[in-house]
C-alpha cells in the first residue's frame, strides 16, 4: 500500500487558519477530499494521513468528521491543548476515535522556541509516551536543541520529524541543522518524513539537485524504514515549478 504520510484539508469559512490571508491567495480558499481525490488516483496513493493546521479542538473535531466519512482518510493528526490541566482526559476521549492516530502542536508558530520543554508540556509528553502514541514535531532549526533536550527527558515518546525541520535549502545552509538532525536520529524511536522539502528551496525553480543533500542526509541518518514520504498537499497547489523531476534516484545507502 502507497500511503501519503502527510496532506491537508481546510475550509477558509472556519475562520482558526491563523496563517490565512492575502500572502498566500492560493491556499486561502476551501481544500476538500473532492479536490484531493483525482490527484491520489494518478500517483498511485491508496491511503493518507491528514494533518491539522490550525490550533484548535474545533479544527481537529473538523478533520475527524472528514475521516469518518472518505475513505482514503487512514487516520488524523491533531492538536489539543498540551498545557490545559484537562490533557489528560481530553487525550483519553479523543485517543478512543480510531481515526485519531496522532498529537501535534505548531511549534513553529509558538514564539517561545523552548516551549516543548515547559514543565506542563513535558508532562503531557510523559503522558503520550506512555500510551506509544504517536508525536509530530513540527519545527524549524532552532527548536531542534529543544526537540532533543525533551527527547531525553521523555525517552520513549514514538515521535516524528515534519518537513526534515525545515532547513534552509534555498540558502543552501546545512549547519547546524545537519549535526542536529544527526543527534535526533540517534534515538531510535523517531522518524522523519520527506516533505514540506520544496517550500524551503524556491517552489517555483526546485530542482533535485537543491533537494539531494538534505534527502541524503535524513536517510543516510535515519535508515530507509524511519522515513515516509509526505506530499504536504496542498500546501503547494497551483505551483509550477520549472523542473520538478525526481529524474534521477537518490542514493540509498
């Protein structure tokens, strides 16, 4: 079975997409499993993983509607509110929905860096860790020092990596990302997903070549069966890139 780790949906009208607006006209406006459909069927894609993209219960109560009722919905990924003193509880009610599959809060739109390692937090981690649950992290960079700092505190949490962190493949900037994502490949028990690559580099000229070292690196870091691929669709809808042609395979090694 081919399965895209990592896709959207959204409806604008809902109102919680805070990064929403005019910068970027092309996503701001309905994205739905009608839209999605013809295109899994070209690619060969049997199954998909959506992913939350706003900060609210409302947003996943919404993904989880979509789940119950499209068929190539596998599972969601979703956010609650980490730092509530109703985690607990309200994890339990929403890990009884077989569609729910995953947690993840946007670190990347949080302004303290190090907020994964607040005491509240770390405390729901131990809470999701011990359930093997499954945890995105989705970061840039500069959380990666934190990421491995709750890595430790929290030593089994079944986690993964979004959009390989996020590094700077436009700038062609490899460090200190890749000493790092070395240190996050070392524990055993996280994962990365290949996507969200080409919003880094330039979505209107990518070429494989801008993408290649940081590939390589993950699965040279990770090993081929701790990584997946993500489509981030449709992050990148409407996008023509000059070249974009995976013409020539990465190396495995």
């Amino acid at each position: 079975m081919r399965i895209d780790s990592h896709q959207h949906f959204w409806k604008a009208s809902r109102g919680d997409y805070s990064w929403m607006g005019p910068s970027v006209p092309i996503l701001s406006r309905d994205y739905l499993p009608d839209d999605l459909r013809p295109i899994l069927g070209k690619a060969g894609i049997e199954k998909t993983v959506l992913v939350q993209a706003a900060q609210t219960t409302a947003e996943t109560d919404f993904l989880l509607d979509i789940a119950r009722s499209c068929d190539f919905v596998a599972g969601v990924v979703g956010w609650l509110n980490m730092e509530a003193p109703d985690f607990p509880a309200s994890f339990e009610r929403y890990r009884a929905n077989p569609k729910f599959i995953g947690l993840r809060p946007m670190l990347e739109e949080i302004s303290d860096n190090a907020w994964i390692v607040r005491p509240a937090v770390i405390e729901s981690l131990g809470l999701v860790a011990k359930t093997g649950f499954p945890f995105d992290f989705l970061i840039w960079p500069q959380h990666l020092p934190h990421v491995l700092k709750a890595l430790d505190l929290v030593p089994g949490l079944h986690a993964v990596i979004d959009h390989i962190a996020k590094p700077d493949i436009k700038g062609r900037q490899m460090e200190p990302w890749k000493t790092l994502m070395a240190k996050v490949a070392s524990h055993k028990n996280v994962w990365c997903k290949l996507s969200g690559m080409v919003n880094m580099a330039d979505p209107q000229n990518w070429t494989d070549e801008d993408l290649r070292p940081y590939v390589e690196h993950v699965v040279d870091q990770f090993g081929w069966d701790r990584v997946m691929f993500g489509s981030d669709w449709p992050v990148f809808a409407g996008w023509s890139p000059n070249t974009s042609r995976s013409s020539v395979p990465f190396r495995r090694s």
